[in-house]
C-alpha cells in the first residue's frame, strides 16, 4: 500500500493556459474521487468514478474541467483556460469500497493561477 | 451543500481528552458519520467512522447520539502533533460521496 499519489504537488500557470492533474489512487480500488479545497474552506465533491466510469458531475465542475480515468487505474483532471478563481488545491481520494472503511485521500495539488 | 454543523475552533490542554461535538441533524438513516483531519497543506487523514453504534480505534472513539443527530469524537490523550483541522463528515448515500463541513480547528497547548 503505497497510498494516494498526486502530481504534480504545486503547479503555477498564467491564466488562459491549461493544466493537467495526475491521480494514482491505492491499485485495487474501484472508486476515485476528485475534490478542490480553497484556503479556509473544507474540500468540495467535484466528480468520482467506478472503475472507468464517470458517475456524477458537481455543478461546480464547468465545462472547462474534464477528468478521465482509462482502464480504470490512474485519473487525470484537466482545466482548460485557467482563471484565477481555479486557484486552489486539487484532492484526490480512492476507496476498496465505501462500505468498508476510509477513504484515502492524496497529499494534493496546489494549482495557483496568475 | 454539508450537512453537518461543527464549532469552528477549540483549545485543549496536552494530555488532555479533547471532545469534538458535531451536529448533524438532517442526516438519513442510512448515512455513516465519518471523521477526518488535516494538517496544514497536506491531505484529510481517516481517522475512524460509524452509523450508529460508538466505535473506537488507535486513534480515537466516536460517540454517536441514539438519534443520531449529533455526535462526538473523542482523542483520548491529545499531544501536539493533534493540532489541526477535523472534519465531521457524513457520506452521502447513493453516491458514497463525502461532504465535507468546515471544521473545528484544534489547538493543543503544553
């Protein structure tokens, strides 16, 4: 058990560029999760998956995000045509299945826009 | 939207039990209570999660109230290094999804 792995840990891009996340949840663990925390503030739901699958959508994921997860393993998130109001740190979570204990969550990505 | 209501700081004394109560009043039958912590710029760490009976574990016990509208977590001996920022969180039914609340941002002092 290696735990979560997200990268990069910080990213600093100029606005209107795109960014891409990385996820690498715990191997056998069917479900991800992607949240984003700003400062002060608990982390908010984003979208997760089953497997490949993209279950659910938050409203707060405009159509400038997009994540995948091929073959079910690792996860992107990408930002197209960053604003300063992306500026936050990204969350990335995996679970066996919920059922059965906790949620491990990444060390993050910090993703400053300026 | 979160669905649990949690005092936004505490103070504890180290060595001391320190007691983090949590409302929850609207949550489902069917909805776990979970708790988590973080540290300044790193990732929620589990810490432990029940629906309705007490739980204890290495870290902490959850007390969850018979009607299950609030609850509370209790670190038995705090130390320092529990100085951060906990989560009362339920997870979402349908979905497992966790909300998140705020927080109780806790300070242990020597």
């Amino acid at each position: 058990d290696t735990g979560v792995s997200q990268n990069p840990r910080h990213k600093i891009t100029k606005r209107g560029q795109n960014v891409t996340f990385r996820c690498d949840p715990i191997s056998e663990h069917n479900r991800l999760y992607w949240y984003r925390q700003t400062l002060g503030q608990g982390p908010e739901f984003l979208t997760y998956f089953q497997n490949e699958a993209q279950l659910e959508k938050s409203r707060l994921l405009s159509d400038r995000f997009s994540a995948e997860r091929p073959k079910g393993s690792f996860s992107t998130l990408e930002i197209q045509r960053t604003e300063q109001g992306d500026s936050a740190m990204y969350l990335c979570a995996s679970v066996l299945s919920p059922k059965n204990g906790g949620y491990t969550f990444g060390s993050g990505t910090r993703l400053t826009v300026v | 939207d979160a669905k649990t209501t949690q005092p936004t700081s505490m103070d504890c004394a180290e060595g001391r039990a320190a007691n983090l109560p949590c409302n929850h009043s609207t949550i489902s039958g069917n909805e776990y209570v979970y708790w988590y912590r973080q540290i300044h710029s790193q990732g929620p760490q589990y810490i432990i999660h029940g629906l309705k009976n007490n739980e204890t574990n290495e870290m902490a016990s959850l007390i969850i109230t018979e009607d299950r509208k609030s609850s509370t977590l209790i670190l038995p001996h705090a130390t320092l290094r529990d100085t951060a920022v906990y989560y009362c969180i339920v997870r979402e039914y349908n979905t497992d999804k966790l909300i998140f609340g705020t927080g109780t941002r806790l300070q242990v002092f020597p």
